[in-house]
C-alpha cells in the first residue's frame, strides 16, 4: 500500500486528478496536510500559460510511468 503522507504519491495523485478534470484546490483536496512539494507541484499546474502546465504535468507524468514499469518489470 503506498504512503499517502508521501510527496511523490500527493504528486501522482495530483497529477492524474488534473487529467480528470480536477483544477486548482480539488487536485489536493482529499488530503488533510498536503506535503509542500504536492502543494508547488498543484500551484505550478495552475500557471497561467498552458505550454508551462503542459511541462509540469508531462514531466510528473513520466516519472509516474517510469515509478509504474519499474513495478512490473521486477
């Protein structure tokens, strides 16, 4: 089970929210205390310019697919 008090698990969270539709406040929501890493991940998501919110999820994102292949490849 993975610790939801962990950065890179609010990151991942934070980032699939965003691909569902979540924005701004709701992408940290479920989290009683937000680690600051999770909460300057979701305010960069929230850059006014799309290309940089592009950046931010993308790179999120790979390492979320690298994290997952590492699992199944063991």
């Amino acid at each position: 089970m993975s610790n939801l008090a962990s950065p890179d698990f609010q990151r991942a969270f934070a980032a699939v929210s965003y691909l569902v539709g979540q924005r701004e406040a709701g992408l940290l929501a479920p989290f009683a205390a937000p680690h600051e890493e999770a909460s300057s991940f979701a305010r960069r998501l929230s850059h006014p310019e799309r290309e940089r919110r592009a950046e931010v999820l993308a790179r999120e994102l790979s390492r979320l697919a690298l994290a997952l292949e590492a699992r199944l490849v063991k």
